[in-house]
C-alpha cells in the first residue's frame, strides 16, 4: 500500500499597505497554522517578493517562505540564487523557491521585456535552474547555454541546507521539466492567451488534471515518489449554501457550474465536505500541498485543524 504524504497548506499574500500591515499578515499565516506563505510575482498591485521575504522571515520564526512562482525572466539566475541563498541563511533555511517560465502579458509589457514564445520561455527557465543549483554547490562552475553564459562563479553565501524547487504550470513542455527538474511540482490550469481568463479557467478540469499528472509520473520516472505535488485552489468558500455560491463563483469566474463543482482548484461547501474533497483528491492523485488563495486564509482555518500533518 502507498504510503500517502502528509497534508501541507500555504496561504497566499500580495499586498500591504505598511510594515505592520505586513507583519500583520504574515505572523497571522503562521499563527493559523499554515505551513507556508508563498508570495506572487505579478507588476500589478502587488509588492516585490524578494524584499517581502525577508521582512516576512524577521517578523515570523517557523512558517516557510516562498514564491509560487518568481518569473525568471525578470531576474538573473546568478543574482536571484544568491538573494535566495541569502534569505534562506537569514531565516534558518525557511525558503521555498518557486520558479516559472513567466506567462502574465501584462507583466512583460509593464517591465517592457518582449514575451518570447513559450517554448523558448521554457528553454530559458530550464537553463536558469541549473544554474541556481549550480552557485548554490561548494565548487565554482561555468556555464554556455543558448540563452546563459557565465564565467566562473563561485556564489556567496550558500544555503545552510538544500533549497526546494517548485516549478508548475499546466503545459506539457513546462511539467515535463518541472517533473525532472523540480522538488515540488504545481499542476495549474494551462494559461491560455497569456493571461487569466475564462478560457484559461476551462482547462481546471479533472480530466486535464488527470492528464497532467500522467505527463509528471512519465516524465518523473524513478524520481517521482520523491515529488511532492502541489495545487492552487482558486477559490475556497466555506458555506451551507453549496448551490448558489457554486452558480455565484460560476459567473464570476466565467465558468461552467459543472467545473466549479468538480475541479479541486474549487473547494465550495462546508468544512467536513472540503476536507472530504482534500482527502479524496490526495488519495486519487497523491497532491498533498494545497494554496489558498489571501481570501481563504481565515475562514479555511477549520480545515487546516483537521488535516494539517496527518
């Protein structure tokens, strides 16, 4: 019998209005139980997550830290893997570090960076991971690839212990590096159009979901009971109404009722049928790290109290 992996949750956190807005929020996240605070990367009304991290590690001592996900275009490999090295040291080797290929339009037009095809957006973030491991090692490397080209470096501080990777998407090219690649492994809806819209939420399905998973385990081969795989939930609602808040997500997403009502990136009703769909969703797939969204991170407290760790 497979052993099942034991439930983790991260709350998701954007913004603030001030230091102790900040501080407010995160001690919040680890005083509620959450394994992990993971920050976005988005050039919208959102603060910049490497500096947010390590005010976030001063203001809190056990939670985890991390991104989910950093966009590596915007970042040079060799700097971000000493910023992260460097939080990691500074918070007691409590960072996460979520990486991705970059897909928001917007964000590209906001930093007036051209938005390469995914592809080649794939290729490159697959270079810039092994470079991140590589200044992270206690020997100097050189690299030539087609898209990095680095002299010897030696790279200072170096994490006091192995930094998980995540790396996640909904694409096949992307979770098949993600698969090889990565510590942890987010199954996402396929981003369609360079943004999120209602075509995008469509491919949330099951069915995809199901089909993800089989390009991760192929890809994975040997290495993957050593995966731990992760899910954003979109929306998580608890609620005696499970009905109407279903038909209210449904329009407000742009979504089939039906999708909403069975994809696990929704969680909708009370806190013993949520809890039921978590465990059923970890026993179909094995997806035991479960984000929620900066709405959620209160009211699905009932929910960590009942799964957290077991």
């Amino acid at each position: 019998m497979t052993t099942l992996t034991k439930f983790r949750f991260a709350a998701k956190a954007v913004a603030a209005e001030s230091a102790s807005d900040w501080t407010a929020q995160v001690r919040e996240a680890e005083n509620l139980g959450y394994a992990s605070l993971l920050l976005d990367d988005h050039f919208n009304n959102q603060i910049s997550p490497i500096p947010a991290l390590m005010a976030a590690a001063d203001a809190t001592d056990s939670i985890t830290l991390g991104t989910a996900v950093l966009g590596v275009d915007f970042r040079n490999p060799v700097l971000l893997a000493r910023e992260a090295a460097t939080i990691d040291l500074l918070s007691d080797g409590r960072l996460e570090l979520g990486l991705g290929a970059g897909w928001l339009n917007t964000d590209y037009s906001a930093a007036g960076i051209v938005q390469d095809p995914a592809a080649i957006r794939i290729e490159r973030l697959s270079e810039a991971v092994d470079i991140i491991r590589a200044v992270w090692q206690t020997t100097p490397f050189h690299f030539r690839g087609r898209h990095y080209n680095i002299g010897e470096s030696t790279g200072y501080p170096k994490p006091p212990s192995p930094i998980p990777l995540l790396i996640g998407g909904g694409g096949q090219k992307i979770l098949t590096l993600a698969a090889r690649k990565a510590d942890i492994v987010s199954v996402n809806a396929k981003v369609i159009g360079r943004s999120s819209n209602a075509r995008t939420i469509a491919t949330a399905s099951v069915d995809a979901i199901e089909e993800r998973l089989g390009w991760v385990r192929e890809s994975a081969g040997d290495r993957f009971g050593d995966i731990e795989l992760h899910l954003q939930v979109y929306v998580a609602i608890v609620t005696d109404h499970y009905y109407r808040t279903v038909e209210e997500v449904a329009v407000s997403m742009e979504a089939e009722p039906e999708l909403v009502m069975t994809s696990p990136h929704f969680q909708i009703g009370s806190v013993q049928e949520i809890c039921d769909g978590l465990i059923a969703m970890r026993e179909r797939w094995g997806i035991s790290y479960v984000g929620f969204e900066p709405a959620a991170t209160r009211q699905i407290v009932p929910v960590l109290e009942q799964l957290s760790g077991t």
